[in-house]
C-alpha cells in the first residue's frame, strides 16, 4: 500500500513526529483506516505529502505505529494487577477503568478496517489478548487465595473474559448491534462485579 520507503534519512525529531502520531490515532480510531491515503493524512495534518514522508516510509508503517501507541496505553495493565500497595477490588476497578478509558473513542469501523486490510497487525491484537488473559489468570488466582474472588473455578473466570474478546472481535455482530468498544467493557464488567439481576 502506498508509496514505498524511501532511502533518504528521516527527520530524527521525536517530538514532532510523536504528535503527528497522537493525532492519527485518534482519527484512526474515529474514522477508519481505509478511507485515508498518504494525501488525505498530509492534509488532515496540515503538512504536506513531502514532510510526511520524512517522518513515515508509507501509510503502512503510520497504521502500525497507532496501534502500538493503543496497545501501548495498556502498558500498566500488568503492574496495576500485581501491585500489593493497594486492595484486590482497587486494583480491579483501575484494571476496569484503564481498559474502558483506552477504548473509549475506537470505533467498529477502525476495527473492521484493521481486521480486513491489515491481517498481520489483526495478529497482534489477537497475541495482545492472549497476553491479557494469562494476566487474568493469575491475578484470579492470587484473589482467590486471599479470600477475596468468590470461588469460581478460574478457568471459568476466565473462559467468560475469553468469550468476551471474542465477541468483541466479532466486529460483524459489534455493528450489526451498534455497540461500541467502550459500551462492551463497562457493560461487561459491570455484569461481572454485581451480576445482572436486581437486588
């Protein structure tokens, strides 16, 4: 896709190309991927096609970098689970609110446009949730053992948090239902910390 990498040297300013970065995420996440060429990104940042690509070699690599600038923001996902300094249902709840805050403006489009158009980056996010579970599971059972998660079998816990990636990757069933990412986790772990039938 796009234009292939040129062989000249990059413009080496982080901070500038950092806050390109920023603001491509964020239109990714709102708008897609597929609607966007090298000439519609220059012009929704303001530059022109040349100074793009002395920061980018292609579309491609730009697409890539926002979504490790995503995943990236799940960065203390891990240490939020294992940090002793604060109570189990604490560290749930900021687990909670750093997955729904980080999801909260990408859209079903950007997720069908990144499944359909870029099947090796769709690889990663698979890879991430695998990564996310195993966490789960340890961190299920570490609060089982002190006394804190009700006695579920984890495998259990964790199946359902399985299921739910699943059917958030399902971005078919996502649009067909108008939910979008943020709804899907609140709804979700809210089902999960206090059930769904009433009191």
């Amino acid at each position: 896709m796009g234009r292939n990498a040129v062989t000249k040297e990059r413009n080496a300013n982080p901070k500038k190309r950092d806050l390109y970065i920023v603001k491509l995420t964020e239109t990714f996440k709102k708008h897609g991927l597929k609607k966007f060429s090298m000439d519609s990104i220059a012009a929704e940042l303001k530059v022109s096609k040349a100074t793009l690509y002395h920061y980018f070699s292609s579309k491609d690599e730009m697409v890539e970098i926002c979504l490790m600038n995503v995943i990236g923001q799940l960065g203390n996902f891990e240490s939020i689970t294992t940090d002793n300094s604060i109570s189990f249902e604490t560290r749930f709840y900021r687990m909670l609110e750093l997955f729904s805050g980080t999801f909260t403006d990408i859209s079903n489009l950007f997720l069908a446009d990144l499944q359909d158009e870029y099947p090796q980056l769709w690889k990663q996010v698979q890879t991430f949730i695998e990564y996310v579970t195993q966490v789960l599971t340890d961190f299920y059972n570490d609060g089982k053992k002190e006394g804190i998660f009700s006695d579920i079998h984890t495998s259990i816990l964790v199946m359902s948090d399985r299921m739910f990636f699943n059917a958030i990757s399902d971005v078919e069933f996502m649009q067909k239902n108008n939910i979008t990412l943020r709804t899907a986790f609140d709804e979700y772990f809210r089902m999960k910390c206090f059930g769904f039938i009433k009191q």
